[in-house]
C-alpha cells in the first residue's frame, strides 16, 4: 500500500464549510487532496490542484473529468468525497 505522501484525495465542496474541515484534516495526515468547488481554491490550506466546477451542470462535469485526468498522475486515488 502506497504510504499517505504518494495517496490522493478528491474533495467536493472544498472551499467552505464541512468539505474544507475535511480537507485541512486530511492535509494534516499528509495526504494530497485535489479539491473540488464553484467557487476559487481554499484559502489557507495547500492543495495538489484546484478545479472550479459546479457539479450540478453536466456539462461541466464532463470538462471536469477530462482535467481530472491528468491530475490524476499526482498519486493514486485513494478516497473521493463528496
């Protein structure tokens, strides 16, 4: 099993609220998180990447899946949340 530093995690939601307590707790475990949200990148948090997407717009979660794909090559998925 890959050890935390090489294990990605997709966050939704990730600027605000519940999705960015999430993503400053899993970033304090040493995991990668690729966040996911509307609206710009949290603040005061690194992530491996950001992408702006409103998941309720097909379309742009087509796009979405298509950054994802070189995103991806940062580590293995190792948990999306949602």
């Amino acid at each position: 099993m890959p050890s935390t530093a090489e294990r990605l995690v997709i966050v939704t939601g990730a600027s605000s609220g519940i999705g960015l307590a999430l993503v400053r707790r899993l970033r304090k475990a040493g995991l990668a998180v690729v966040s996911i949200d509307r609206d710009g990148p949290p603040t005061d948090v690194d992530v491996a990447a950001h992408h702006r997407c409103d998941l309720a717009d097909p379309a742009a979660v087509t796009d979405l899946v298509e950054q994802l794909d070189t995103t991806l090559d940062l580590g293995s998925v190792a948990a999306v949340a949602n």
